[in-house]
C-alpha cells in the first residue's frame, strides 16, 4: 500500500529548534523544541498538547535569530504533540525559513 499523499505545500526539515510558546490568558510562556519545521508551520513534542485552533505567539530561536511568529494549532495528539501552522511573521522570519530548507 503506498503512503498517504502529502498535503504540505512546503517540505518539513527534522530540526530541533527551541521555542518559547505564549498562549492567551497564560502570563508564562511554555518551552520546548520543534521536532520538524516549514516556512509554514512545524511540529512540537509535548505529553500535555494543546488543543486544535488555540492561537498562540511562538518565538523560534534559529541560531542568533529570534523568530516572532502569530501561529494556531492544527493538530493535537495525545501524549504526542503538536502540528502548528503559521499564521503570521515578519518578512525576515520568511527569509530565515527559506534558508533552513
């Protein structure tokens, strides 16, 4: 049986990358790492994953860069993670994920 299509219009890169995770009403951030990242979204490990369509402000920190970008969730797997898919981001955070490709 073949694998399933990919429904990605931009190929995920596995890297660990760490990122701060700010959620609404939430005075501390939450911090972890991406397990894959895109110019239009990535993956984050968590036991305790949000749930679809929070909105969130993640900052990636890639190298000496740090990325601000206006997210939402768009999967939630229990005990898993996370599927974030970008919402919002400075041209340069673009050109930064451009690069990693």
């Amino acid at each position: 049986m073949p694998p399933p299509p990919e429904r990605r219009a931009h190929t995920r890169v596995k890297l660990k990358v760490p990122v701060e995770i700010y959620v609404e009403d939430s005075n501390a951030p939450l911090r972890g790492a991406t397990a894959d990242l895109s110019l239009h979204g990535c993956y984050i490990e968590s036991i305790f994953p949000l749930p679809v369509a929070t909105a969130l402000q993640l900052k990636l920190q890639i190298g000496e860069s740090t990325l601000l970008i206006v997210a939402t969730v768009a999967t939630s797997d229990p005990q898993v993670g996370n599927g974030i898919q970008f919402a919002k981001m400075l041209p340069e955070a673009i050109e930064e994920l451009k690069n990693l490709a």
